[in-house]
C-alpha cells in the first residue's frame, strides 16, 4: 500500500490543482489503481463524511472535496476495466415522475459517490419507465427516488410496481427521500430504506450492501 | 389657542437604504434580461413572445425590463382581503401587518400526548379552529398535510375542511390548473356566486417557482387561472441562500425578486390589474444540515429589505413570515425564535406574514405554538404603538398630587384608574405571578399553558356554521 497523504490532504482541503497532480504522481509511481481510489480517495472521503456528520466541517467544504475526488477520479476511471477495479456498488438515481425539484438528489448523488458508489443519475420528472429500463440496462444495485412534493410521493410506489411488472424489483434494492417521505411511507410502499438526508442516505445504502 | 398635539412615533425598522434597494432591483432586472428562465407553460411562454420577449432551446425566455416595470405599475398596490362573511378584515396595504398560520406540515405536535405524530384532515379542522379564535390570527392555513385523505385530491379536502372550521380569509395552496378550479368553485359556493367573490375575495393562493429560474407548467397553470378570476396570488420561490440561491443575501434577493418579476409579468397578461402579493421566501440554507432554516435572522432580514423595496420601489404590498421555529419542541429555542421574527416583521411593516406556528422547519404543526404567538403579536403590536406624549401621558397633574399629599400613592390615584387599562401591556399567558402562586397552580411552563389554552378554544369557541345548502354544495364538490 502506497503513502496518499499528500493526496488525502489536498482532498480534505478540497485543493483540486494538487490533488490531481498527486493522483497523477501516483499512477506515474505505478501504484495500484483499486489503492489510489480505496486508500487515496475513497478512505480520505470516508474521513471527510465523518468529520461532516460531527458537525466539523460544512456542507460546501464537504462537497468541495466530493469535487475535488470526482476530479481525480477522471484520471483513474479509464483503467478500472484493465485493472478489474470494483465499486462499492451501482446506484440509479432520480426525482420520481411529476417533481422537478433536485437539490436534495443531488447532494445524495455526490455525498454516495463520495463514498465510492457509482452513480447513474436520471434528473428530474423521471416516469417509471424510465427507471425500468435503465434498471434493465445498468443492473444496479441500488434504485433511489427522491419527492418533494406530497402530491408527486405516489409516483414512488408506481414506480415500485413498475420495476415489479418488469420482473426486477428482487433485483434492486429500493430507498427513497425526500421533505415528505417518512420511515412508516417507505415501510407501506415496501421500499427497502428511508433516508432523512443525504449523509444517512450513505449509511443506509452501506447497510444495503452489507458493507459498513 | 390650543397647543399643537406631539404625534407619536411608531418604532420603524428600516434596513435599506434607497441606493441598496435600487440596485436590488436594477441586478433582478440583469436576470431577467440578460440570463434568462425556463418558461415550462407553452400559453405563458407564447404571451411573452407575443409581448417582445426572446426564446432559445424551445423555453429559455430573456425578457425586456420595461415588461417587469409595466407589471409592477398595472398590479393594484392594495390588496383586500374579506373575511368569509364580506367584512374587510386584512387591508394588505402601505405598513398593515396580518399574521396567520402556514401550509402542508408532515408532522403535528399531538395535543393529548405532546408527541409528533403524522397529521390528519381533523389537524386541518382543529388549526382552522383555533384560528378563528384568536384575535391576532387573520387567515388560515391548513397547518396539515393530511393523510387519510385521497392524496390526489388532498389541497380540495384541506380547503373544505377549513371552510367548514372558520370564517377568517383563507390562504390556500393547489396543486395544478385541477384542483385550484374546484377551490374556486367552493369558494364560490360560500359567497354566492364568482362575481361576489372576485368584489370581495376572502382567498389567496400561494404558488411558487423553482429556484433557480425555474417555471413549471402547472405552477404556471395556477398563476394565470388565479389573474383571470382575480383571486390574489403569491408567488415567492424558495430562492434560499446557499440553496436554489446565491449564499450572499443581496445575490438570493435579487433572483428572488427576478422570479417574482417573471410571475408578475406573465400574471398581469393572464388578468390586467388581478391582485398580486409581492415577494419572494428569502431564508438560507443550513451548511450543517442543508435544512431550509425558520429561525434565523436572515430571513427576517430579507422580508424587512422587501418591506423596504416595497416602500423606495414596488408599492405592492409583501409577502412574509413569521413565528416559527427550527426547534423540535416548544422549548426556549422556539419561544426566541418566534419572538425575534414576530416582532421584526411588524417592526419593518411586513404585510401577509405566514408560517406563525413551526416547528422543525415547517416540518411539525403546533397548536401550542400559535396559542403562544397570538400573544407574542399582542407584545409587538403594543411596543409598535410608540410611547404617546401629551398631557395626560405625561401626567404632571398626577405627579403634583401623589408627589404634594402625604399618604398617597400612584395606585390609588385616578390618573391610574383611568389609564392603566391602556397604559400597559397586560398578559394573558406570558406569567407574572408571584412564585408561590405559580407553584400553587401547578408549576407550569408556557407550553403547558398554551396547551391548555389551545384545548379551551377548541372545546368552547363556537364557528359561525355555514348553512346547510353551502355545505352540501360543497361536499358536492369536494367529492365530484
């Protein structure tokens, strides 16, 4: 295992110039790609949720440094294949059909790449076709729905039954969010995970997977 | 000759200076003109083009500023609105201040129990209720997002319910063209007729955009439905700071504000001269906790700065908020939160002020919380009156009574008598009594006391009823 702490540094501090030339040193040394995103940017991240959740750092500090990985990321992802790098898991995201608004999504989005997931965003005003078909076409592991608005949470529970309709619902596990949604909402609809925000949408999704 | 009388000073916060506002409004007008918005309703985006607006990628609008001046001089610059019975309870004109209640919580604070518990159209009955039996509350919300009702018709049932539990001016929320028809339709019902209603509207519908720059078809739908039946309209986006909006105040303001100017703009197409409440919701978000905040002093800031622009600029009355919480309980936090937003909206002459009883954000409803607030507006609207000097204010005469005799005191004197009724502040739930007292009744805190206020209103006020043939004409509705 390689020595990332120059990376892991300029991570927290969300310096993007120098983490991805360290990223960039790092693969010029011939470090393994699967160490650079576990132990180089993946553990450093697992560090920056932590000291998010303790109310340490803010949330734009967090992002910055969510950022600041994704960055490096592009550097490394063009090898994944070559080098059999695996992710911590595929999610499929998206706001449910009839909601246009994404905020909360995507901080979902970034704070669960952040933690090593690999994201497939649909945007807003998603039908559950829509899902269907990406699920289909992606197989993830994870499908999450986000709702703002009361009126568009049915949508949820369609799209549930969509995915069911298409034979892949066992295939996925489910979790949704957003201001209306509640635990005892997901239970009836039989998501499998509630979320109140973005950072317990992470540990939910680890728990999902089994990992912790 | 009869001397001149002193006139009294009424405490004013201002926060703008003329320079500020200016340039406020001059950045909203760079928006509109110069980045553009998403205009998702194809009528709306075809006035716009009609009227001289651009369009690129299909609903990209850039609009001339002279459209945005035009509006704001086309719209009426008072807004009033009547009780359910034809009384003009809520002239929302020049500095008149009206607090009422807010929309669509998840959660309620039970009344029995003190726990948070999911709401239930009985929520929306019993919110109404109390409303109507405090005299600080103007208007109504349904403070509920009910549950065990269908959820695609859910704004209609809320309505109903509303109707049926007070008779004070109702601000409503719908969710498209749809449903916002059949609560005209009720509301026709209760005056007779939508001739009466549009002389003498006892609604007002709230809708919004999405920030940033982001115009729905069916937020849109309900804005011109609204102009041509000439039920007054807000239409605030959330363009929170550090959320759909720049951290920096001045920067959310301004596209708040830019947001307003679209809907205004598109508004006074649909209906020439409709009435419009001004202003955007300018709260910021939490960077801990990406929480939309109901207790910080920014938002009080922003609708203090609106107050100003409307005074320097707009002339429309405005959009604001107050007496709420981030708290999960009625606790101390709540109790201070609230005060400082009660007594700022009225201090900087906000107009229709909503959202009077959060909690967590707008996540919990509490009846506990308005019973508090109705005496918190009671303080404000006290200290706001000014201190009046003349004679018998400054009470010379008394002075040189009580001051000359031996043995005599203030309390026993007439000017007291006379005066103390209006001279002080006197309250009802905030508690002055002597410890022993207050132990001896129990010990209790001003949540307990709200809550037992809160549970005598709802079990002795009675609601003017409607009548019979309005509420089946309505249940008809609800249910057709």
């Amino acid at each position: 295992m390689s020595d990332f702490q120059a990376l892991s540094e300029a991570v927290h501090k969300g310096d993007i110039k120098t983490a991805v030339a360290e990223t960039q040193v790092a693969m010029d040394a011939n470090a393994n790609i699967q160490d650079i995103l576990d132990n180089g940017l993946i553990a450093t991240m697992d560090e920056v949720g932590d000291r998010f959740s303790k109310g340490i750092i803010f949330v734009p500090q967090m992002l910055r440094s969510a950022k600041t990985m994704q960055e490096c990321m592009k550097l490394i992802t063009p090898f994944f294949q070559k080098d059999g790098v695996t992710s911590k898991g595929k999610v499929l995201i998206g706001t449910v059909k009839g909601d246009l608004h994404d905020i909360g999504k995507n901080l979902v989005s970034m704070m669960m790449e952040g933690a090593g997931f690999t994201i497939t965003d649909l945007g807003v005003d998603v039908p559950p076709e829509k899902f269907v078909q990406k699920v289909q076409e992606i197989e993830p592991d994870i499908v999450a729905m986000s709702a703002l608005l009361s009126t568009t949470m049915p949508s949820m529970p369609l799209t549930i039954e969509a995915l069911r309709s298409a034979g892949v619902r066992d295939k996925v596990k489910i979790m949704i969010g957003g201001a209306p949604v509640t635990d005892k909402y997901a239970q009836e609809i039989k998501a499998d995970a509630y979320a109140s925000d973005a950072g317990s949408a992470v540990s939910r999704a680890k728990t999902l997977m089994g990992i912790s | 000759m009869k001397p001149i009388d002193i006139p009294t000073f009424q405490p004013r916060l201002k926060v703008l200076s003329r320079e500020q506002a200016l340039a406020i409004h001059t950045a909203a007008l760079e928006i509109i003109e110069k980045t553009g918005f998403k205009m998702e309703h194809p009528g709306a985006l075809q006035m716009l083009i009609d009227a001289g607006c651009t369009v690129t990628d299909d609903d990209w609008v850039r609009m001339p500023g002279y459209l945005a001046e035009n509006a704001l001089k086309s719209a009426p610059r008072q807004i009033a609105l009547f009780d359910q019975q034809g009384n003009k309870t809520m002239p929302l004109v020049d500095g008149n201040p009206f607090y009422g209640t807010g929309s669509d919580t998840t959660f309620t604070l039970d009344l029995e129990t003190g726990q948070r518990r999911r709401t239930n159209l009985k929520d929306t009955a019993n919110f109404a209720k109390l409303v109507d039996g405090l005299e600080n509350i103007s208007f109504a919300m349904s403070m509920s997002n009910p549950e065990d009702v269908p959820i695609d018709n859910i704004y209609v049932y809320a309505f109903a319910e509303m109707i049926k539990n007070t008779n004070k001016p109702l601000v409503f929320i719908a969710d498209s063209s749809k449903d916002i028809a059949k609560i005209h339709q009720i509301a026709c019902a209760v005056v007779g007729g939508e001739d009466e209603l549009r002389r003498k509207p006892f609604l007002l519908n709230y809708s919004e955009a999405i920030s940033p720059l982001r115009f729905p078809e069916n937020v849109v739908g309900k804005l011109i439905f609204c102009a041509q039946k000439g039920i007054p309209i807000c239409f605030p986006s959330g363009s929170n700071a550090g959320g759909g909006a720049p951290v920096t105040l001045a920067g959310a303001m301004a596209l708040g504000i830019a947001e307003n100017l679209v809907g205004l703009v598109v508004h006074q197409m649909a209906g020439k001269g409709s009435p419009f409440l001004f202003g955007p919701n300018v709260s910021t978000m939490d960077m801990k906790s990406t929480v939309v905040s109901y207790g910080c002093p920014e938002w009080s800031l922003t609708q203090a700065a609106l107050a100003d622009m409307r005074d320097e600029l707009y002339g429309l009355p405005v959009w604001a908020y107050a007496g709420a919480s981030d708290s999960k309980t009625m606790d101390a936090q709540a109790g201070a939160e609230a005060m400082f937003s009660v007594a700022t909206a009225m201090l900087s002459r906000c107009n229709l002020i909503h959202d009077n009883g959060y909690l967590e954000y707008g996540g919990i409803s509490s009846l506990e919380m308005v019973t508090m607030i109705n005496e918190l507006i009671a303080m404000t609207r006290f200290y706001v009156q000014g201190i009046p000097v003349n004679t018998e204010t400054l009470a010379l005469d008394a002075i040189q009574r009580v001051g000359t005799t031996p043995g005599s005191m203030f309390l026993t004197d007439d000017h007291t008598f006379d005066n103390f009724m209006d001279a002080q502040f006197i309250p009802k739930l905030l508690d002055r009594s002597r410890y022993d007292s207050w132990e001896a009744e129990g010990s209790t805190d001003l949540y307990k006391r709200c809550n037992t206020e809160a549970k005598r209103i709802l079990a002795e006020h009675r609601v003017e009823p409607k009548s019979d043939e309005i509420l089946q004409a309505i249940d008809k509705i609800v249910k057709g």
